[in-house]
C-alpha cells in the first residue's frame, strides 16, 4: 500500500468559516483538557491516558452543563484528537519528540477528519455540519482518500492536507545506480557531486528580498501596542509574508530535491544534527534559513517513491577536513577558509566540493560494507531519518576507479 500526501487550498463560505472556527475551538478546548487529563493520570501512575480512555471522557463532558457545546462537533473530530494526544505521549515516550504542548488560539489550528471525505467536482465533501467545501485542486485525488486535516494559518487561510492510499508497493529499494553526495552548504545551499563534476546550487534567488520584507514587517508589528487592533493587523501581515518565505524555500527545495532524486538513485547526505547546530549561534542564522531538514525529509521521500536509497553518514565524519585526493585529514579548517591545500599531496581543494566528493565516498563505503544494510562497517547503527530506516539491501554499487583509491 503506497500513501501520499495532498495539500490543496479551501474557500469555506462564511456560514463554513463559522462553522469550522467552533470545530477548532472545540478540538483545541479538548486536546488542552486531555492533555491536562494526562499530567495528572501520569502524576499519579507514571503513564498516560490511552486513545480509549481519552474518547471515553467525552460522553460525560457532552452531558455536562458547562461542556455540552462539545456535542456541536462532528464527532470523529474530537476522536482523532484523543487519537493525536495518545500519540504524541508515545512518541515523548519513546524519545521521538518533545512532550505534547498546550494549543493556543492564536497559532494554526486544525482538525481532522479520520474518514468519510469525498471530492466532489472541484469541492471536498466532510461529513457532519461542514458539507462541501470548495477547494483548489491541482489535480484530481485519485486514491482512497484518508484522513483530511484542515488547518487555517495565522494568515487567514484554509488548507486541507489530503492522506491517500493506492493500491500495491513502491519499487523495492534498490542501491545501485548513480550515486551522488550532497554536502549542506552555508554559502550555496547544497553542493553535489555524482562521480564526475561537483555542481553547486546557491540559494534562491527572491529569497533574500522576501526575507528583508519580513524583518521590515516584524519592525513595524513590533512598534504597535500590544493587544490593539493595529497590532494585530500588522501581525497578520507577518504571517502572510512568513507564508511567501516559506513557500519560495519549500518551492526551490522540492524542485531541486525531485531534480537530484531523477538522475541518481543512492543519495548520500551527512546526519546533520540540525537542532544542535542551531544552537551554535554563528551559525543560527544560516541554517534555519536554509532549511537542511526540510530537504533531506523531500529527499527521504521522493528516493522511497523512486525506490532509491538515501543513506545518512555519521555527523562526525570528517567530510570538509579530509583530502578527498590522498586522505590525509587536516586537523583545523575554520568555517571562513573556503579552499585550501592538503600538506600531504598538494592538492588544491574547494571547501566544498571536496566535502561533497568524501561524502559520497563515505555513503559508498558504508553501502559496500553493509550487505544487511542495517549497520556500518565500525557496526555503528545507520540512523534513521525521521524514524526511517535507511533502506539497504544490496551493495552492488559499481566503485569507479576514483573512489577506490579514496577508499582504499
Ligand atoms: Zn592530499
């Protein structure tokens, strides 16, 4: 069974908007009171509340005097939120996320809808008071569709992520094929090398003017005063062009992730720890900009629907600092140095050119040593990306002559 993903705008009508607002209100007022629910059950027994032991709460709040507007709610709603909630406390507790927060009125909010939806012409059909919505769609949603989670932006719109399901497999993965290794840039965006020539690939173009308009509208939000009118008006002006950011990097990245993931079937990427980077101020700036995660996740997917392989080497292989040419690792190279000459063999290095060439190689290494696909050759587990596990079943990758003698 394959599963996508389909995001389309919604234009609810005024009746629909009112509509959908006492559906957030009620799944946020819910997800906030079992979330509470569990902070107590987990004082007292060190766990939290179940799927069924969340749904189970909401008869009596139904009945309730002071809680009944929650009947107002297509139920399956409130449901998917005790489903969300249990989740979200195993994934805290299996060390995937952080713990489950408390939702406010004033970020995205969203809902969804577990089953039951329906494309009509070019409108989605919901179940309960909402009805037929209208909707931009892109392209007809030819699977099963799923579950639907509708959310409206702090910008004012509607979207609806549509989760489809389609009869049979994706190709099984394979790994051999054109390789090439991407190393993470500050100054360009990605840096690649496919065995034959490195390309780099700067950051968009209108990216930079957009973010400027950002940082202007930001100014301006923050000299109004808190809690007026003009204040908010501003804000939501924020949040539109947050969305322009975010939509011009989320744009250039699927396409050159789709581009990368056409002509190369392994992908070698370093395991950035993209958090832990952060918080090395130098380099803030740089990286949340440039949104690495985001594309190795694009990269993750489009190379499992391809049956591709991507494969994440280890964050502390030292990419930038080996010579690609002899392998002689240097023992500094500040981040400013963007070339330099290895002392051993006397070749000429691009910064990052040569990271993309020993990356590749590395990702190359640890395929040919890991016919199981599951550990490198120092037995070090092969991190997942986003609980993924790399796929590599077969190690058949064809080593040129050139990364040969890099592996030796
Ligand atoms: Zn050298």
């Amino acid at each position: 069974m394959r599963r996508q993903a389909v995001k389309v705008r919604l234009y609810p009508t005024e009746e629909q908007v009112q509509i959908l607002a006492q559906h957030f209100g009620c799944a946020r007022w819910f997800w906030n009171y079992g979330l509470n629910k569990c902070i107590e059950t987990y004082k007292a027994t060190g766990k939290g509340l179940s799927q069924s032991g969340l749904n189970s709460l909401l008869p009596a709040l139904k009945k309730d005097k002071d809680t009944e507007w929650l009947g107002e709610c297509y139920s399956q709603v409130l449901q998917s939120v005790s489903l969300n909630l249990s989740r979200a406390y195993q994934n805290f507790f299996e060390g995937r996320a952080k713990y489950p927060r408390f939702k406010s009125k004033h970020h995205r909010q969203s809902i969804q809808y577990p089953q039951k939806i329906k494309q009509v012409d070019e409108c989605l059909k919901f179940p309960g008071k909402l009805g037929v919505v209208k909707a931009k769609l892109h392209r007809p949603l030819d699977g099963t569709i799923k579950t639907v989670t509708v959310s409206k932006c702090p910008s004012g719109k509607y979207y609806a992520s549509v989760l489809m399901e389609y009869e049979g497999d994706y190709p099984a993965s394979k790994s051999e094929g054109n390789v090439v290794g991407i190393d993470l840039g500050i100054k360009d965006f990605a840096i690649t090398y496919d065995g034959e020539k490195v390309s780099k690939y700067p950051n968009p173009k209108h990216l930079a003017k957009y973010e400027k308009k950002l940082a202007k509208k930001q100014r301006t939000a923050a000299r109004k005063v808190k809690g007026s009118n003009r204040r908010r008006k501003a804000n939501k002006i924020v949040a539109r062009v947050y969305e322009q950011v975010s939509n011009v990097r989320q744009d250039y990245l699927h396409k050159l992730s789709r581009k990368i993931v056409d002509n190369n079937q392994v992908v070698v990427v370093e395991n950035l720890n993209v958090k832990g980077m952060v918080r090395n101020h130098k380099l803030a700036h740089a990286i949340s900009d440039t949104g690495w995660g985001t594309f190795v996740n694009f990269l993750s997917y489009k190379l499992e629907r391809s049956g591709g392989t991507l494969i994440e080497i280890n964050r502390w292989f030292p990419s930038s600092k080996l010579c690609s040419n002899c392998h002689y690792q240097i023992s500094e190279l500040p981040l400013d140095v963007r070339s330099w000459t290895c002392p051993s063999c006397g070749t000429h290095h691009d910064r990052d050119g040569n990271a993309a060439i020993n990356i590749r190689a590395e990702g190359i290494r640890m395929l040919s040593s890991s016919g199981t696909g599951e550990a490198n050759a120092n037995g070090e587990e092969v991190r997942p990306i986003r609980g993924r596990k790399p796929k590599m079943r077969h190690s058949s990758v064809k080593l040129e002559a050139h990364t040969q003698s890099v592996l030796r």
